[in-house]
C-alpha cells in the first residue's frame, strides 16, 4: 500500500522557506566576518630579514659589487674592441706573408740581385706586421689577466652575502612564527565566541521556535571556523593541526557515544511500556515518516516481511502498524486518523 508523508503542502514549503531564510542570514554573517577579518592589523605581511635590504654589511657588499661589474663592463668592452683589432691584424699579416712568400717565389725564378733592397724591406714590413699583431695580443693578455682578480673578488663577496643571508634565516623563522600565532590568535578570538554560541544553539535550541535563524548562526560558524580559522592553523611541524584534529575527533566521538547510548536508553524504555504509551510518544507526522521509509515508529527498527506477507505488527516491538475500519473493515494504517476508504474516525487498535 502506498503511504502518503503526512506532511501539509503548506508545511512542506514553509520548511523550505526556512531552510532558505537560514541560508540567506548565514550569507550576510559570512560578509559581516569577511569584513571584520579584512580590517584586522596587518599582520600578514611577508616577513623579511633586516640583513637582507638594509644592513650596513648588506649595503656596502652591494656597492662593492656593482663597482666590480662596472669595471669588469669597462675591461669587456676593450676586450672586445682589442680582439676586432687582432682579427685585423692576423689578416694584414697573413696576407703580407702570402704576398711576401709569392714575391720571394718569383725573385727566386728571376735571381735578379738588383732586388736585394726590395727583399729587405719587405721583409720589414712583415715584421712588422707580426710585431703588431703579437702587441694587440699582449693587450688582450693583460686585459684578461685584470678580469681573474675581479672574478675571484666578486666570487668572495657573493659567498659573504650568502652567509649573511644565511645568517639571517633563524630570526626570519623566529619572525614567522610569531607571526603565525599573531594570525591564528586574532582569527580564534572570532570565531571561538562563534563556535560556542553554535554548540550552545546545537544542544539547547534545536526545538526553539526561531531555530530557523539559529541553524544559519550555526552555518555560518561552521563555515567561519573551517574557512576564516584551519586555513591559518600554524603550521610548524603539524603540531597544532595534529592536536586540534585529535581534540575536535574525541569531542565528536563523546558527543556521539554519550547520545547513542542515551536514544539505546531511551528506546529500552519506551519498548518496556505498553503500546498505548509507546504510540503516545510517536507524533503524527513522525510515524507517517517512518512508515513511508518502511520503519517502525516504535522502535525504528526495519518493517520485516517475510515472502510478500503483509506485516501488522512490528516483529521487533509489537506495535500495530496496520489494522482494519471498524466501519468498511478495510485495511489501514494504524496510525491513520481517518479511514481512507469511508472517513470513519479512526478506533484504538484491538
């Protein structure tokens, strides 16, 4: 037999009018926390060590090493004007030693003595040619010679300005730490209030009759602490993170056992009571719940059937959950005020 929810159309709406009321009011908590969390002291701003941009070490290190790429600029650029000048010079002399080497061919050919002048002074020609071509290298020699003291200075001030920096990064941890604590504190100092206030809520005003606004209270404390306080839990070796998920585990795992054990207590004593006090203690609109899901309001525990027989009366508790008219005689739902069939008001099960 198909069951209906016994719940009003009206009620079902309104139940969901509700949820979205909760939800709307948790929105505009939400933006009120985003704001008081965005003008807090700034305390997030990115830690650094005073060594590292103004101290006098740091300061006369940089300046010690901009001088050095200033000369060592000056050094390349004659470097490179010296090696265009040797470029030249190794051709001018190579080509005077292959037209010296040709002319000396063709005297040979000739034997004219007569040329005798004219092979010396070629000859000094070539010479000199070498002569200039060994002075631009000379040059070149001394100019790299200058460069390997200005690398091995420059070398030793970037290992002091590493040690430095070095030096500097037990304060910069220091530093951070502090100011981890300092984000965590002012992010606990809102939403602990918050979190308690919720609990409070949870536990002692879930029946209240504006439950509707504190379930959003209650929403957006659990989206406060999640998003607004774990992001910024300090991180230092997962102590914290550790502890806080140990402690929230165990609150969770008591809140949990203490309420099973006190339904377990609760549903022991109403299954001792005779069925007229245990229907008592089922509302209307609860058994129709139940029945729909196929669960008995007395002591929901599954409805058992057993090769499609209809069940009357839960195998667990003994609670009738199904009976007949006492006008048509047609099978009901025991929890029915009114016949479906003929509208007779309902009778006490036998």
């Amino acid at each position: 037999m198909d069951l209906v929810k016994g719940v009003r159309v009206p009620e079902r709406a309104y139940r969901i009018v509700l949820w979205v009321v909760s939800l709307v009011f948790a929105g505009f908590i939400i933006g009120l926390g985003n704001l008081v969390i965005g003008d807090l002291p700034m305390v997030e701003q990115q830690v650094v060590p005073e060594v590292s941009t103004s101290s006098p070490q740091m300061v006369r290190l940089r300046s010690d090493l901009t001088a050095i790429a200033a000369r060592r600029g000056q050094i390349d650029d004659k470097l490179e004007i010296a090696k265009l000048q040797l470029t030249q010079a190794q051709r001018a002399s190579q080509t005077g030693s292959e037209t010296f080497a040709a002319w000396i061919a063709a005297r040979t050919a000739t034997t004219d003595p007569q040329q005798d002048p004219e092979v010396l002074a070629r000859t000094r020609q070539l010479e000199q040619a070498k002569a200039s071509e060994r002075a631009v290298q000379q040059a070149i020699d001394a100019l790299e010679d200058e460069r390997v003291p200005l690398n091995q200075h420059e070398s030793a001030l970037l290992a002091q300005q590493s040690q430095l920096s070095a030096d500097a990064i037990p304060a910069q941890e220091r530093a951070m730490f502090w100011q981890e604590l300092r984000v965590f504190a002012l992010r606990l100092a809102i939403t602990l209030p918050m979190l308690l206030v919720a609990t409070w809520l949870v536990v002692k005003k879930r029946r209240s009759d504006y439950w509707p606004l504190m379930r959003g209270f209650v929403l957006a404390a659990v989206f406060v602490f999640f998003v607004e306080l774990v992001p910024y839990l300090p991180s230092y070796g997962g102590y914290v993170r550790y502890v806080v998920g140990i402690v929230l585990t165990f609150a969770a795992g008591h809140f949990l056992i203490k309420n099973m054990r006190t339904y377990l207590a609760r549903r022991q004593a109403a299954e001792a009571q005779a069925e007229d006090e245990r229907r008592k203690l089922v509302s209307h609109d609860e058994a129709f719940k139940k029945m729909a899901a196929k669960q008995c309001p007395g002591c929901d525990r599954p409805i058992s059937t057993t090769d499609g027989a209809e069940s009357n009366f839960c195998v667990h508790c003994g609670m009738t959950l199904f009976n007949h008219c006492a006008g048509c005689d047609a099978r009901k739902m025991a929890f029915y005020r009114y016949c479906m069939a003929c509208g007779v008001p309902a009778e006490a099960p036998a």
